[in-house]
C-alpha cells in the first residue's frame, strides 16, 4: 500500500482480519513483506494472522514493512508466523526501516506515531525493529504488549529514534535451536533519546537449547547517547530464567551517556550445565567511557550454577560517571565464583568491599528477597526486609500497573506489602560470606531459610565459646545483614524475634587469622611444616598471607635441602622499612627448571 488519499485521524481505514490469515513467499528482494505500507498513513490492521512461507536464503518473508513516511498507523493483535529455524536475515516480524532490503538498515524513514500492540511474533532473525537514522529519528512510536517468541538474534532493535515507548512485552525463546552466536531481548543502537524500555518481562533465551554456550543479553545500549533532561529510561523491567550455559547480562551499556536504571528486578539464575570458567555472567555491565548514568532501586539476584564469573556490577572503565544506590544485589554464600562487583580491574567479593572501593552504593542491600514463584515467572518480593527501602525516583507504577509509594518506594520491578511475622519465628541458618579470613577483613553474617515478616527484628551477638556467654553485635534491626570487621576468632548466632517471641539459629565460627609475628622460624625440608618449622619457601611464604605485623627471619636448614621449587612472591602486606622479611641461606640450595615463558626466575 502507498498512500492513501484523504486518510486522516478521522478517515482511517481499518481491515479487521478476526482470525483469518494472509500468507505469500517472497523472491523479490526489494518487496519483502507480506504487507507494506510505503508511506501509508492512518491504516490499521487488527487481529489478522499473517504467514510468511518463505525458507530459503532466496527467498524472503517480512510479516509487515513500515517505510517511507508512514505515520499514525496500528498493527494490533495480530500473530506473525515466520521461519523459526533459518538463520537469514531475510525473515523478520515487523519492520519499520527505511531499507527496502534491510529491517536494521538506516536510512530516512521518517515513519511516526504507530502502534505496534497485542501481537504474537514467531521466529525470524528478529522480532520488531524501528530504524531510522542518526539525523532523522522515528518519532513517537509504541511498542506494547507484545509477545516475541524464538527470534534469532534480535527481539526488538532500535536505531534512532525519538520518544520511543516500550512497554509490557514478552520476549522469548523457548522453543528455539538456532540461534545467534551473541543474541537481545532488546537492543537499543546509535543516537535515540527519551526513549522509555518500562514493564518487559525477558526470560528463557535457549530453552530449546539449555547446552548452548551462545550469550544473550537481556537490554543492551551502544553508543545510544540521550541528553540531559531527555535521557532514556529503563524501568520496571524483569528480566530471569537465563536458560542456556553461555555468557549472560542482564543490562549492558556501551559508551550511552544519560541512562536511567530504576526499578528493575534482573535474576541471573539458571543451573548453565555446561559453562566453563571462560563465560561470564553479569547484572549490570557498563564498558566505554559514558556519564549520567542513574542505577538505582533495582533487585539484583545471583544464582546461576556452574564455574563462570558471575558479577552484579562490572564497571569496565573508570572513567565514566555512574551513580548506584538504593539496590539489593543477593548472592547467596554457596554461590560458586560469585562477586558484588568488579570495578578498577578488581573484583570485589561483598559490598562492604564494594563500597570502599567505588563509594557507590550507601544505601544498598544484600538480602534475598525470597521471590514469590520463580517457577511460575513471579519474581514479587516476600521479604519484608527489603520492604519500602527504595528511594523516590519519580517512577508512579509498578510491573503490575500498581502505584508505588511516592516517599518509600520498594526496589526492584514490583511494588509490595509483606505479611506480618508468625510467632514462633523460624530462625534459619547463620552464613559468612568466609568463615576463614585475615585479621581486619569485612565479612558479611547473613541468615538463609529464615521466616519474615513485617515487625521482626534480628540480634546478632557473639562470643569465645559456643555455649555463651553471648554479646550484642550493635543493636536490633530489621534486615538481617551486616558487615562487620573481623578482629578475633569468634562464633556469631542471630536472634530473630517476632511478638517477642526469639529464636535463635546454631553458632557459626569465625575463625580470624593475624599477621605473622617474631618467632624463631625455620624452613627445614626434612620436617613437616607445623608449629615454627615450614618444610620449604612457599609454605613460608603463605604463612605470611595475613601480613606480618614485625620483622620475620626464617633459617633455612642447608640439611632439609636443596629444596626444588620455584618462589614467586605478592607485596606482603605490612611490610616495611622496619618490619623486614629475612631469608638466611645459611648455604642452602634452591633450583627449579622454568618451563613458563613469562615467570622465569627461580625466586622472584
């Protein structure tokens, strides 16, 4: 369809399909699509079924095609049926690019002011796309309540754009076999400002596949710049079940300056039966050097199984100016290589650590926040520790369409009202994020499979024995988590009182190593090492990794040698000037054949 003459608000045309299908092939490469409108204004389309055929790499198959200047048009509860297997770009669901020949290629489309709502979109390279330029932006489209099944690569793609609304869509792949070797739920590109990505709910993106080693992102930017006062916003969303074993984030930015991150709740979860520690998995990513971006009152939660590095926060250049509070970032104790966040090239393993290191994150949280249902896809809080710990963002409604609180709004993607506590309460188990440390190390004291509710109050308190008696770790509160420094080998339980009515979970040691002191040590091979003797260098060299907190003298015995090894030794820490360490030779030998080309050196 071309234009229509005479269409306005007040003339559209209208074909309402009730049910009925549409379908071709096609082999003309600058005809595509099913249905075009080439600079068609005011036509709707409702409820229509639309096939595309086509199979091959010759062949061609865009369910509708939006181009040319077409504005003020709607395509709504239709269902598009494309190639669900092909890895071609030739297929895709809903274009609207100024390309005859490509649904991500740019050029002056100029197509404002649709409505793309209600429809189901199965398979093809992608699900929706909106191109414009970075000169002429599309203006003012919608994207809502749509659900897009088992694309290959893209579920939606933007590229310039204007006032873009994304809103309440289902993005997924459960079904699909084939798929891009880096894949997005939505992918925002080039310059778009005020666009709003609110309510989406991403899950399942190898659900055919749950071996695949393939990565998905769940909201990914680059190089999308907004501007002050007309930033892009990224709200309410929910993004979990991260099925497959391959590297997965949940938001990723590049380089896109004013990005607003509020109210989302990201679960990277899944048990990844085949990752290896190459993969990564992150909440939050930000590569390449951008400013303003805004990360608060979002619910991060890692569980995802296997070995790869698993990090709510990557911030991958210094440089860039990003602001993050007000969030719960949950990483159970058990879970394997598992970090708050990587920042200065430098992971960091709790948020105690992760708040000296970055002075981000203030008022943010490490508590589960018990979801409702994962299994059925409700990711609704039940832990009335997180209850109303958010902080006003200007963000009126949640994933459900709820209001939030305007004063003390809950974090992450649904606002909620907890249940009152039930007396007795179930105290749980007490967990350390390390139950062995050095002297002056934050460790963080966590509860698992505790009760909640709303007036419960938890204790922690500690003493030299077991049995008590026990003294308060600072007063009572109402979330469980905290972060202490680690002075002197200890054990911790926590009282959690509902009604007044305390429980209290067993006793947990921490034991707390100090830095080495003066004593006459000895590295003698022909003894074991224990007590004041270490049987060769390395053994002596990690007695020291709590430090040392005086001068240190170790005697080697020339009769326990030669000792075969090679000694490669970090900074010690408080070494000085004054608190030397001392190796005494004494005559003794030490060799070692290097085989790697980058550590050379016997003793280095």
């Amino acid at each position: 369809m071309t234009e229509v003459p005479n269409a306005a608000i007040d003339k559209t045309v209208t074909f309402n399909g009730n049910g009925q299908a549409i379908e071709f092939i096609s082999t003309n490469t600058n005809e595509r699509a099913v249905i075009k409108l080439n600079g068609s204004d005011f036509i709707n389309f409702n409820n229509l079924v639309v096939n595309s055929l086509g199979t091959t790499t010759s062949q061609y198959g865009f369910g509708f095609h939006l181009m040319n200047d077409a504005n003020n048009n709607s395509i709504i509860g239709c269902t598009i049926n494309l190639n669900t297997t092909s890895t071609s770009t030739n297929y895709a669901g809903i274009v609207v690019s100024g390309s005859a020949t490509s649904s991500t290629g740019t050029g002056s489309t100029l197509s404002d002011d649709n409505i793309i709502a209600n429809n189901t979109i199965n398979g093809g390279l992608l699900g929706i796309s909106l191109v414009g330029s970075a000169t002429e932006a599309n203006r003012n489209n919608v994207i809502t309540s749509n659900t897009i099944n088992d694309f290959h690569t893209y579920g939606i793609y933007v590229l310039g754009s204007f006032g873009t609304i994304i809103e309440a869509n289902i993005i997924q792949r459960p079904t699909r076999t084939v798929s891009a070797t880096t894949a997005y739920g939505i992918y925002f590109t080039n310059l778009s400002v005020s666009a709003e990505i609110n309510k989406n709910r991403i899950s399942n993106p190898f659900g055919g596949d749950n071996g695949s080693t393939n990565t998905f992102n769940g909201i990914f930017f680059t190089g999308t710049d907004g501007f002050s006062g007309l930033e892009n916003k990224i709200t309410n969303n929910l993004i979990y079940n991260f099925t497959g074993s391959g590297s997965v984030t949940g938001i990723s930015n590049t380089s896109s300056d004013n990005l607003f991150i509020y109210h989302n709740t990201i679960s990277i979860d899944g048990d990844a039966p085949l990752s290896t520690a190459t993969n990564f998995a992150r909440g939050f990513y930000q590569t390449t050097e951008a400013f303003g971006i805004d990360l608060k009152n979002n619910i991060i939660s890692i569980t995802r199984g296997g070995p790869s590095k698993k990090h709510a926060f990557y911030f991958n250049t210094a440089a860039s100016v990003i602001t993050s509070d007000y969030n719960d970032i949950y990483i159970p104790v058990s879970a394997q290589n598992a970090f708050v966040g990587l920042s200065a090239t430098t992971d960091r393993l709790t948020l105690a650590n992760w708040q000296a290191a970055t002075t981000q994150d203030v008022n943010s949280i490490t508590t589960d926040p018990i979801f409702t249902s994962p299994l059925s896809g409700n990711y609704m809080p039940t832990n009335a520790s997180i209850n109303d710990l958010g902080t006003p963002v200007g963000v009126t409604t949640d994933i459900e369409n709820n209001p939030r609180s305007a004063t003390t709004p809950d974090m992450g993607a649904y606002e909620f009202t907890p249940l009152p506590c039930v007396a007795p309460p179930t105290a749980g188990v007490a967990l350390l994020s390390d139950d062995i440390v050095c002297e002056n190390t934050l460790v963080g004291l966590s509860v698992s499979a505790n009760s909640t509710g709303l007036t419960q109050t938890y204790q922690w308190q500690s003493s030299p024995n077991i049995g008590g008696p026990w003294t308060p770790v600072g007063g009572s509160i109402t979330n469980p988590n905290i972060t202490i420094t680690a002075t002197q080998t200890l054990y911790y339980q926590l009282g959690v009182t509902c009604s007044g009515n305390t429980q209290f979970t067993a006793p947990v040691l921490l034991t707390v190593t100090p830095g080495l002191t003066n004593q006459p040590y000895t590295i003698n091979g022909a003894l074991p090492t224990g007590g004041l003797n270490f049987r060769t260098f390395n053994d002596a060299y990690a007695a020291m990794s709590c430090g040392i907190v005086a001068p240190i003298t170790f005697n080697v015995i020339p009769s326990g040698g030669p000792y075969l090894e090679q000694l490669i030794m970090e900074p010690i820490f408080g070494a000085s000037a004054t608190n030397t360490v001392t190796f005494k030779g004494n005559g003794a030998v030490i060799r070692f054949d290097p085989t790697v080309t980058g550590e050379r050196a016997v003793i280095k």
